[in-house]
C-alpha cells in the first residue's frame, strides 16, 4: 500500500491478521534501512512454518503470530543473523520477546519485493 502525503510517499506494510502496521518505508530508502520498524522483526523458518499453518500470509504483527502459533515468541525464536532483528526502533513488546537474543558474528541484509 502506497501513501503520498505532504510530498512524501511511503510504502505501508500491515499485519495480514489484523489492522496493524509492521512498517513505514520512506520511499527511496532501503527497504530495511529506514523508517518506523515497530513490529518488523525476522524469525526461524521452523516458527514461521507453524504461524503458516492457519493460513499463508508474507507479513504478521508479534501478537497475531504468537496467536497462530499458540504462545509468546521467545528470543530463541529469532534469527540471530538477520540485520533486521538489531537495527531500527522496535515496539515495547518485541522488545521483550527478542530479550537475550545475541546477534551472530556475520549479519544477513535481507530484501524482498512487496
């Protein structure tokens, strides 16, 4: 979803489960390089597999995954090697969950197209 505001134009990235935005991208920046992260985060596939279970979506908010997986994500759920994980502002609650994650020695930029 793209808004154009003020001469600003920005790519929306909501939660598939529920009304809720994951990230704003500025348009023109990297897609993980800027912007308000909030909820934006990377998991293991194994975690993301069982959130895919009630139904294939691309992007999911903390709660509505840790509801399709049937409890809190934990910091051992995380990819310690996606950059994602350890940069930009993260909400209070994905804070919490991500608590004690250790980043890896070598971190993965990770892209994709919307």
């Amino acid at each position: 979803m793209r808004h154009r505001r003020h001469g600003i134009c920005a790519t929306i990235i909501p939660c598939a489960d529920r009304d809720a935005t994951l990230t704003v991208r500025p348009e023109g920046l990297a897609l993980f390089g800027g912007g308000a992260d909030g909820d934006w985060f990377m998991v293991k596939d194994s975690v993301w597999r069982r959130g895919q279970r009630a139904g294939k979506c691309r992007f999911l908010c903390v709660g509505c995954l840790e509801n399709r997986i049937g409890r809190k994500l934990k910091a051992d759920d995380f990819r310690r090697s996606a950059k994602v994980n350890f940069v930009g502002q993260k909400s209070a609650k994905l804070r919490r969950r991500m608590r004690g994650l250790k980043p890896a020695k070598r971190l993965v930029e990770t892209t994709f197209r919307l």
